[in-house]
C-alpha cells in the first residue's frame, strides 16, 4: 500500500469558514494508506508548498492529496511541489473542497460530511495513481494565417518579423479585406488606403511570407507543431509570374458585373484588378461571367495582353503545407438588412449599409468620392443614419452589441458634413458607445461642432413617399415624433462571423457561440488562443472589433505564435491512451471516435492487427476507452480502476 | 405620484405580474421608443408606449392605470411586431385596461371606454352586435350626443344601420351565460387581487 | 367546388352589407361553398379584449368550438353539402384576427382552457379548427391565377392602391400568411383581376378604427394621412379586406379631409367587390351603391374602358 | 438496513445520494462556476472529474447504482462544443442505451439523468441538482442497489 499523506487547506475562512477542518483531518488520517495529514491556511503559498515538500521528505510520502480549490486552478501549482520533491507529478491528486462544497453549500454540518467524502474519494484514487511520463514532439517552423484582413496581414507581419516563415491564406483575389474598402478611419480620420496599402505591400514583398489570394483552406490535418494544411488555390486563368497589372485586359473585357469591392455600386469587368492597389496585383477571370467560358468565344484579353499571362486552362492547385501554428483571421461579413421589412432595405435603392457608403464617400470609389444617391445620382439634401441595424435586436436574432457601429456613423456623417456642408445629417441612436481612446472626444466633435443631429431613438420605419425617404423616428429625449425626409438612408449593418467560419471552426474543433464567432480559450487570460492547442485567433472571427482592436488581437495571436514556434519541442500530454496489444481484437471501433485521428492499425504478426495510439496526437479525451469493446484501451490517469476506486468510495 | 417614492417590493411585484398575465417579459424593454415612433395615435397620448412600459417596470401602478394612453391604444401591434425585444406592448396595454377597470378606476379617455362598455352591454344583451343600439347607449354615456349622427342617418339610408338588431335565441343565451358567469361577485374579487 | 364553415360576423349584417354581398357573389363564382356557423356570435371585437381578457377569450371561443362540432358532423355525414374541408373562412379581417389569436392563447396554456370551461360550462375543442382570412384563401388556396382565369371584365388602367390594415397581417405570429411590413396578397389578387396594384407607404398604417366613435380627431388625422398618401401615389381607389377599416375610410372623408387641410376623395371598395366587377356582375349585386363615398369614378372608368374595348 | 444515513448529513427528510460525471472543459467548469459564485444547492452530490463525457462507460453508471447511489448524473459540454470535438456526441448514443439497460435490471430509468452544462452555466449546474435532488426524493431511496450493497 503506497503512503499517502493528505493536506488540507483552510484557504483563510473560504473552506474553513464553512468545512470543520478539524474534523476532516481527524477522518482523513483514518483513511487506508494515508500516514500523514496536515492542514495549512493557504496551501498554495509558498510557505503551503514547502510544507508540502518537507512532509513528502520527512514521512517518504509516495501519493499525495491536497484537499483545497478546484484542480482547475492550482492542480499545474501542486504537481511542481510534488515534483520539486522529486516525487513524479502525477502522483497527485486534488479534492475540491471550495467550488464543490464550501461555497455551495451552508450548512457545516452537511459541508463537512461532504468534505470528507470528497477526501475520501481523492485518497482512493490517489493509492491507484501511477507515476506518467510526457513525451516530447518536434515543432514545424511554420505557421499559417487563414485571412488576408488587416488582422492577418498584421499576424503574418509580426510572424514573419520574428523571422518565422509564414503562410498568408485569402479567399479573395487580393489582401486586404474589409479595412481595405473603408475611406477614413476614426478617430483620427486618416485614410484607410494609407495605412493597410503599404502593410500588404510589406507582407507580399515579405522573403518569409507566402502570400496564396484566391485560395482557400481544404483541409486540416495533425496537432500542434505538426499540423498539415491543404490549401487549395482556384485558377485565376491569368499566370501570376507573367501578369503586370497593366490593366489592358479589363479596359477591353466587354462584361460589365457588379464589383463586389464597391459592393455593387459599381461595375467592373469579367476580368479584373479588384482595385487599384490590389496585391498581388494580377488580373482574375470571374468564369461565371467570361464570355468565353459560358459560350467558347471572346478572347479579347488574351489578344490584347501583351505579357501573355491569360491561361483560359489553368487548373487549380492543391499544396499540402506543414505548420506548427494555425491563426484564423477570417473576419466578418456586414449583416443583410434584407430581414428588416420596416426600413425597406434592398427594396428602395438609396437605402444602403455603411460598408456601402464608405464605397460612396471614397475618392477610390464608384463616384469619385460625391456623395450622390444610387437611385437618380441626385445630391442629397438630407441624409439619415440608422445605429443598431442587426445588433442590439433579439428580434432579429442578433442581441449583442456590434462595438464599431458608433463609432463609424460618427465618422461617416462627420465626412458628409465636411463635404456638404449644407447637406443635414441625423444619426437615430440609442447609445453612443464612444470607449475607446479619443472617442468620446471624436463623437462630441461630431454631434458639437460638425452640427450632427443626434436623435435619441430607433426608427420604427423607412418608406419612399414624394420622392424622399420618410425616415420615422421618435426623439426618445423629447418624448417628440422625430420625423426626417431623408434623400439618403444610411442603415449601419452589424457586424456577423465571415461566412464559412463555423465550418473552419469545425474541422479546427475549435468552439464557436450562437452567433457563430469562434470562442477563444479564456475570455479574459487567454483571448487570442483556443481550446485547441496551436490554434489562434485574431481579429473579428472572435467578435465585432474595430481596427486598433484587431490590430492589438493580431498582434497577441502573432506573439503566441512566435512563442510557440521558438520551441524545439513540445511536451504531449501525458494523459494519453494505450492499447494492450495482448487483449486488442484490432476490431478498431475505437479509430472512429477518436477526434484527432491519433489511431491507427498496426501489424501484430500472423496476420493480426492491433490498435496503436500515436502518443504525439492523442489529447486524452478517453472516448476510445469508452468505445474499446475487451477493455483493452486504457487512459492514463483517469483508468477503470482509478475512477471506480472513486465510485466505490463515494459514500462511507 | 412620481415612481421614485415607490418601494423596491412593489416594483418587481407589479412588473413581474404584467409579464406574466401578459406573456410577454416588460423588463426586457430598453426604451429605444421604436414603439412610439411606429405608433398611429401616440401624437395624442399623455405617455409614450415606452414610457408606460417604463412606469409597469417600476410598478408605479397608480400612476400608469391613470394615463390616457391605455385607453388611446388602438391595438394595431404594431409595436409588438417591431419590438427588439419581443415586448408584445400591444397585450401589456390589454392588461393594463382589464387592471384599471377592474379596480374600478376613472379611465384616462372616458369615452373611449364609455365605447367599450356600450358595446359589451350590447353584446351582454344580443349576444350579436347591434350598432344602433350600441351607438344610443353609448351617446347616453358619453354625453357626446350630436356628433354623428348625419352620419348615422346616410347610413340608415343605405341599410347599413338596421333598426332592429336579429340573433338566434341559442346565440343570445349563450353570451348572456358567458357573461353571468363571468360577471359572478366572486370572481369579480378573485381578480381585483 | 371546396366546402367552408363560414363565419360572417356582425358587421357583415349591417355596416358591411356589401361586403357581405359581394363574398356570396365572388364565392359563387369561384366554386367556394359557404355553409354559414349556426347560432354563431359575435367574435368578442376589439372592445372585450380592451376590457376584460376572459371575455375576449371566451367569446370567439365558443364559436371555434361551434365550428368543431360543424366539422365533427360533416366529417361524420357522408353528405358533402354540409362538408367544410376548407376550414373556417372569415370574411371580417377583426373576427379573423379575435378568432386565431383567442386559438393560439388557449391553445397555447391549460389555466386559459380551464377558465373557458368554467366561462361556458363547455369542454376547449376549438384547438383544431383551421380559420383561414377569406384573403388567405383566395391568394393562397385559389391563388391569381385561378382569379385570372375566372375574370370575364379585366379592370384594366384601374390603379388601387391595397389596404391591409392592422389585424390581417400583425402580429404575425397569429397571422403570418403575408409579410407585416410590406404585404402583397390583396395587390395580386387585384393585378389578377387585370387592374393596377400601385406599391404606396401606408398599406398597414392603422386607421384608428377602433376610436372612430369615441375620438374622431384621431381617426380624422390617421385616415387624413392614409388617404393623401394613396392619392399622391396615383390610386383611383382603396381596396380593404376589413369591415372596421372599410367603415372608417368610406365614412370619415369629410373629417380626414378637414384634418390634412385638402379635400380628399378617394371610394373604398372590399376586394370581394373588387374581384365582383372583375367576375362581371354588375354594381347593384355588389352593393356598390352603399358607400358613403361615392364609387361612379371607379364604375364610370370602368364603362369607358369597356366602350374601348367595343 | 436502514434508509437514514446518507452520507449528506442525516436530516430528517431523505437525502438522495447523486454521482456526477463532470467533463473537465464544460461541466467541471460549470460546477466551480456555480461555487465561484457562490450558488447553493443540497449537498446531495459527489462529482468525479473525467476528461471527457465520452470517457464514461455504461459501467459506471450501474457500479454507482449497485453501490448505493439514488442516482447518477453525466454531464458533458452541449453537443457541437465538445473540447474534444466529438465525444459528448458519443456519450449521448452510448448512455441511452445505458437507461434502457438500467430499467432491465430493474432500476428506475428516472435515476440516470444526462445533461448538456457548459462552463459558463454555473446555475444550470446548481439547478440541475436541486431538480435531480427533488426528483430522487420523490422516487424514493435506491432500495435494489443499498441492499445489494447491504
């Protein structure tokens, strides 16, 4: 019988208050195996730790149990007392006498009878612990960024900078996203183009960075420090080495579509340069729309490029990449208005969203920058915004708060004001949520100087009557009707996880909430990481974010990465399964369940197969144990024996 | 008068019970006023829809059974369909109405429920609807006895107003039974608590 | 040739003659076989359940419950004359909505069928019984085109803008057969009797039926902005599937016309009278001659487009 | 032998004896979370800490049963939030059979409950056991199982 010796912590009157210490003492030192017991205010203190060493010294302790908080947060704290005393750190085990009895429960008298049985349970698992050893795995120096927004570039730069090699994944032709289609940016109003264009430029001329637009990931195989990435590369019909970005071929391209960058305010060709500053600059063929992918003729591109980069038969391409980090940085997509049936949106063409409007206002855009109504390219007399679109609305399914909207139609209707002064502007709001740096002062500016009517209240309708836009509003400040004739209705759209996100998430087994936004590992000490090991996040996948937050989530995803990639080796965890080759029948039902693909078949001679657990791959989970039909798998740490040990004792 | 001076207890109390004989939670209103602002008659109303949902939150009881606008809601649901947080307004204003005539208060539009009354009286007695003899009673009630009635006499001319109201006698005594038993004392208290 | 319970409502019998009239006349025409709810009652209307909950619940109740009894004995009886496969139908848009909404509470919680039993000393079986909008049963069950087939006179260069109201679309959780915010039966169902839907904002502002008697400055504003807002949009005329609103447009013209300071004219027709003109009988039967406001500017324009025609 | 002493204290009332499972990510979380915020719910339950739900063989519910337990709860992360991806979903199929089992060797099925807590359902986890609680007191003690174990 191993000698176990049991240390309970009074965590000053947090267990103590409530648990008769003394009485646990007295019952754990009855306990088969245990031939000490001591009790300390706060174990985890130093001076609790060193107690813990000396007594594992002085009565050659061989198991040891510490009755204190939940293992979740001191369990790594006591192994390495354990271990400091040369005792293997597996040989511990926790009884959780705060979070699961003295602070639930306020009746001493029951709290200590619990108290006990808990104790109990931990001595009996702790006689049946067997010592573990973790195994260590190479690192891959290599990490792919899935999403070429500002949030990725800023990953793959800081990567890069590190001097890690870095695979950039966008869907799109182009770098860029969404920052790359803004005008200004608040709240210092310096323009979009101007800071993300040189960032792209950097990442694409980047020796270490792997820029692959059009792409996107197929497949995720392997774990952390050797993951293995399918990306699949679409055929852009255009040969990147040969194309200059002339533009010859879409100044001639004879399809007009609608640009999905100006968000279809504009038209651009069925080949084309997303825009000017797209990178890598090379031209693409929407074959949905190419002439002579639907019907076999046209070919004027090919004519008139000079370089000879059209290839009409180009295939796509599939590249296996071997990383030992993963950032996802897909971003978001504006929420559709289309479900709000009172404001009329995508029915009355000068209703639009605020992505839309950013397009409007921008030199680069569709109208040079006027600010003219979609419908008759009329200048507006009076434009209105409406804060909250698909936010804030359970109604609508989307009750949290987008956190960038306020701040934009601030910034928006200050660049209508500055470009048409006699042009008036009201923002219908409920809150103004201006917490950032400088943002409360820029929203003032707004409202005070830039003479902004801010109209406390969500509008109950927009409906065309005479010609304008009747924007029906209540100024929830006057307890007044605040009824606007608008010539221009701008809705600001929420913020919703980039489609497809979930679906990476999956196949990443990384968790996303209702709204479909990935969950990071903590929300507040772990916000850049996952549950999966070697996965991060950066930027909006994770939740709405404007851009200093994003670039900051970037920049922590980036700084983790790096972390781990500075690493020769990882340890794996040592609470893996293993199969007993003696008692494995090789059925593999347990290959099925195994969510990390860690089993595989392996030759036992004379034609029989056995189960193998590659040690590297298994995160522990167990779900093969429990699958294992002649109780021939077994989870290290959490065996048959040791968890029925803990079922047979719970009760005296 | 003012809701400031109402104790915390009856607050909740009243909230909580609003939310639930009308199935629908009041607390979860944030007062962004969509409702008064999509609302047809809230030009004329002494509060605004969100305020009176404002006054249930904080179980000003007396002050909200008071208003105006509890007899003014035309009942179009329009805020109920608009709200963002599926406040269903429309039924809390049904609620408030059954509260104040039950505690036997003066209604805020007298007329408005002289209407309503005439009309049940109607009811009480024909089991069907009889215009003209609701519009009579409900003139004797009002007091607002010329108003309308050019307009009366056109539509007696055309037939659409007929002078004697016909229902079958099973029709008459089922409603008149609805109403007995409805109507019964006891039940009467049962409700006023 | 589709067999309904039908469910007229007061008003049918008085203010809503026409309307009344002109649901026989397109029924007829269109094959709906209408087997009128005997000993039906008034559904409750808008004043009970502004007064006193049990009542408002009660009083459509014991018809929904009268009504699956009718079904019961025609489900029973081979005869198909007394058969109602299609359901209640109700003509009056605020029946229809007392009637579903009173179905969906009780159905919806055990107290509330308690307090039925106890309110009519009869047992909740009106869980079932499919009330359908005569709307919802001519857009959806027909739908347009069985409508265009059936018309004999398009009322063509007619421009109606369609009224909705309040209680056929919302809430739509008792509804929900059109969108509440911007509906679109009454306007097919118009184009398919080959006249002109026009799209204008105010198809489900409400009317203020309700306070017609009791607040008429409020009805004259309300009805003041419905009626600028379809003139402005170019209609010759309103069409409504709903006594109270019908009541209340037709009739409040002068005080609607005083309140927007403009003289506002516009006739108001029911769908069915509508649909009549289109199905070819004439005024009389569709008892186009009972409004208020005059209808000879929708009939005179038909007649000159006939002579085109000929 | 007699049904006084659970091991919860000896109040007058019975006191129902509940084994919990608890996923590490989701429902251990939850259970800390309802102490962290100081929920109180009887002290009828003893949780045993299992990386996942998908680690629970059938096995242990009736060991559990067989001890002496009045009922056994198995509670993992919602389904599509397993840390592991899949193995709550395993759990589900596995440990309905589990109740089918049971009710053939005689045990009330209303004694294994399986529920979905995640971490951040502090008071889904202290509801959860009041409930469970409250259900067991009204089904009475796990006489089949104490005697066996008597």
């Amino acid at each position: 019988m191993a000698r176990i010796g049991v240390f309970v912590c009074w965590c000053g009157s947090n267990i103590a208050g409530t648990v008769d210490i003394e009485a646990v003492t007295r019952a754990a030192a009855t306990f088969p195996g245990v031939v000490h017991v001591e009790d300390n205010r706060y174990t985890c203190s130093e001076p609790g730790q060193a107690g813990i060493r000396r007594a594992i010294e002085a009565h050659q302790l061989e198991r040891v149990v510490v009755g204190a908080c939940s293992p979740r947060l001191h369990e790594a704290t006591f192994r390495s007392a354990v271990a400091s005393a040369g005792l293997n750190p597996y040989l511990l085990q926790i009884a959780n006498l705060r979070e699961h009895c003295s602070w639930v429960h306020r009746d001493r008298e029951e709290a200590t009878a619990k108290a006990i049985d808990l104790v109990r349970m931990a001595v009996a698992r702790a006689a049946r612990l067997t010592a573990l050893e973790t195994s260590t795995v190479p690192v891959t120096k290599r990490a792919v960024v899935i999403g070429g927004g500002v949030a990725g570039i800023q990953a793959a730069l800081d990567i890069a900078r590190a001097g890690f090699p870095v695979t950039l994944v966008e869907r799109s032709p182009s770098l860029g996203g969404h920052m790359g289609q803004l005008d200004k940016t608040f709240p210092t109003l310096d323009c979009s183009a101007c800071i993300l264009t040189p960032m792209m430029v950097e990442a694409a001329a980047h020796p270490l960075i792997d820029v692959r637009a059009y792409s996107e990931v197929d497949k995720v195989e392997g774990y952390v420090g050797n993951f293995r990435v399918t990306v699949r590369s679409k055929p852009r019909s255009v040969d990147r080495a040969k194309c200059t970005g002339c533009g010859a071929c879409y100044e001639k391209c004879p399809v007009q579509v609608d640009s999905e960058y100006d968000l279809g305010l504009g038209k651009r060709r069925a080949i084309y340069v997303p825009f000017a500053q797209a990178v890598p600059n090379c031209a693409t063929i929407d074959r949905d729309h190419c002439l002579y992918y639907q019907r076999g003729r046209c070919r004027i591109c090919e004519r008139v490029c000079e370089a000879g980069a059209i290839a009409f038969d180009q295939l796509e391409e599939l590249a296996e990449i071997e990383a030992g980090a993963i950032v996802v940085a897909t971003g978001y997509d504006e929420f559709d208005p289309a479900v709000y049936g009172e404001y009329g949106a995508g029915r009355w063409p000068d209703i639009i969203t605020g992505l839309q409007f950013e397009r409007l206002v921008s030199a680069s855009g569709p109208t040079g920058g006027e600010i003219r109504r979609p419908s008759d390219g009329r200048k507006p007399e009076a434009v209105a915004f409406v804060a909250c679109v698909g936010s804030r609305d359970e109604a609508k399914g989307k009750a949290y708060c987008s956190a960038a909207c306020c701040m934009y139609v601030a910034k928006q209707a200050m660049l209508l004001r500055e470009k048409m002064p006699d042009t008036s502007v009201y923002v219908y709001y409920m809150d103004v949520r201006a917490g950032g740096k400088g943002y409360e002062e820029f929203y003032r500016r707004a409202a005070g100087q830039y003479g902004v009517n801010y109209v406390r209240g969500r509008v109950a309708r927009i409906y065309p009557s005479r010609g304008r836009l009747v924007v029906a509003g209540e100024d929830t400040l006057l307890g007044r009707r605040a009824v606007v004739e608008a010539d221009l209705v701008v809705l600001a759209a929420a913020m919703i996880p980039s489609a497809g996100a979930a679906e990476l998430a999956r196949r990443l087994s990384v968790s996303y909430d209702e709204d479909g936004f990935l969950t990071e590992a903590h929300p507040k000490l772990r916000p850049a990481e996952t549950n999966t090991r070697g996965v991060f996040l950066a930027g909006c996948c994770q939740g709405p974010k404007d851009i200093p937050a994003t670039v900051a989530h970037a920049g922590a995803a980036a700084a983790k990465v790096i972390a781990l990639l500075s690493r020769q080796h990882l340890a794996t965890e040592a609470m893996t399964a293993q199969a007993d080759p003696g008692r494995c029948s090789g059925c593999m039902s347990c290959r099925p369940v195994c969510p990390y693909g860690a089993i595989t078949a392996r030759d036992a001679g004379g034609l029989r197969s056995v189960a193998d657990v590659n040690p590297a791959m298994c995160q522990g989970c167990g779900a093969c144990v429990a699958a294992c039909r002649n109780g021939a798998m077994t989870l290290l740490g959490y065996t048959d024996e040791q968890l029925l040990a803990e079922v047979e004792s719970t009760w005296r | 008068m003012p809701a400031h001076i109402l104790s915390p207890a009856q607050q909740q109390g009243y909230a909580a019970a609003v939310s639930s004989r009308a199935g629908t939670d009041v607390r979860a209103c944030y007062a962004c006023g969509k409702c008064a602002a999509g609302c047809p008659v809230a030009p004329e109303m002494d509060l605004l829809p969100h305020q009176v949902l404002r006054l249930v939150q904080l179980g000003a009881v007396d002050e909200v059974l008071a208003a105006q606008s509890i007899w003014l809601c035309a009942s179009c649901a329009a805020c109920s369909t608009r709200c963002p947080n599926m406040v269903d307004l429309a039924r809390v204003m049904d609620v408030l109405r059954e509260d104040a005539r039950h505690r036997g208060l003066r209604p805020g539009q007298p007329r408005v429920a002289a209407f309503h009354a005439s009309f049940l009286d109607v009811l009480r007695r024909g089991g069907r609807l009889h215009e003209l003899t609701m519009l009579i009673s409900y003139k004797l009630r009002s007091g607002d006895l010329l108003g309308d009635v050019p307009m009366g006499v056109r539509m007696m001319l055309r037939g659409k107003l007929r002078l004697l109201g016909g229902s079958p006698a099973r029709a008459r005594q089922a409603v008149r039974e609805i109403f007995r038993r409805l109507e019964a004392p006891e039940r009467r208290k049962a409700d006023a608590q | 040739m589709t067999n309904y319970v039908y469910y007229p409502g007061c008003s049918l019998g008085s203010t809503a003659r026409e309307y009344q009239r002109s649901v026989e006349a397109v029924a007829e025409h269109l094959g709906l076989r209408l087997h009128e709810l005997a000993d039906w009652s008034c559904c409750g209307s808008s004043a009970t359940h502004g007064a006193e909950r049990a009542l408002a619940l009660a009083l459509p109740a014991r018809n929904l419950n009268l009504a699956a009894a009718a079904q019961a004995a025609a489900g029973a009886s081979s005869d198909a004359d007394t058969g109602n496969e299609g359901g209640l139908l109700v003509p009056c848009a605020a029946c229809y909505s007392r009637l579903r909404s009173a179905q969906a509470e009780l159905n919806d919680s055990r107290d509330l069928q308690a307090d039925f039993d106890h309110a009519t000393g009869e047992q909740w079986l009106g869980g079932n019984v499919r009330v359908r909008s005569l709307v919802e049963v001519l857009w959806r069950d027909l739908g347009p085109d069985a409508i265009r087939h059936a018309v004999k006179r398009p009322l063509a260069g007619l421009r109606v803008a369609s009224y909705y109201g309040c209680l056929l679309v919302r809430p739509p959780a008792v509804t929900g057969w059109d969108d509440p915010e911007d509906p679109v039966s009454l306007d097919e169902l118009t184009a398919a009797a080959g006249a002109e839907p026009l799209w204008w904002p105010h198809k489900v502002e409400c009317c203020g039926a309700g306070l017609s008697i009791s607040r008429r400055d409020i009805v004259g504003r309300l009805v003041g902005q419905i009626l600028s807002e379809a003139i402005d949009a170019g209609a010759d005329l309103i069409v409504t599937a709903c006594p109270m609103c019908h009541a209340n447009l037709d009739t409040r013209q002068d005080i609607a016309s005083r309140a927007a300071g403009r003289p506002l004219r516009l006739p108001v027709l029911y769908i069915t009278q509508l649909l009549g003109l289109a199905f070819g009988y004439d005024q009389r039967q569709l008892g186009l001659g009972s409004h208020l406001t005059s209808t000879a500017a929708v009939t005179s324009r038909l007649s000159a487009s006939a002579r085109e025609v000929q | 032998m007699a049904i006084t002493s659970g091991g919860a204290g000896t109040k007058s009332a019975f006191q129902p004896r509940i084994v919990a499972f608890c996923c590490n990510w989701c429902s251990y979380a939850g259970a800390d979370l309802a102490g962290t915020t100081r929920m109180s719910y009887p002290a009828t339950v003893r949780i045993i800490r299992v990386p996942c739900s998908g680690r629970i063989h059938p096995r242990y519910v009736l060991r559990a049963l067989e001890r002496g337990a009045d009922g056994v709860l198995i509670a993992g992360c919602h389904p599509g939030d397993c840390h592991y991806s899949t193995g709550n979903y395993y759990t589900r199929r596995r440990l309905l059979l589990a109740q089918r089992l049971l009710t053939h060797l005689g045990f009330d099925q209303g004694r294994l409950w399986i529920r979905w807590i995640s971490g951040s359902e502090g008071a889904k986890f202290a509801d959860t056991i009041r409930d469970m609680s409250a259900s067991l007191q009204v089904l009475g003690p796990n006489r089949k199982g104490r005697d066996q174990r008597a």
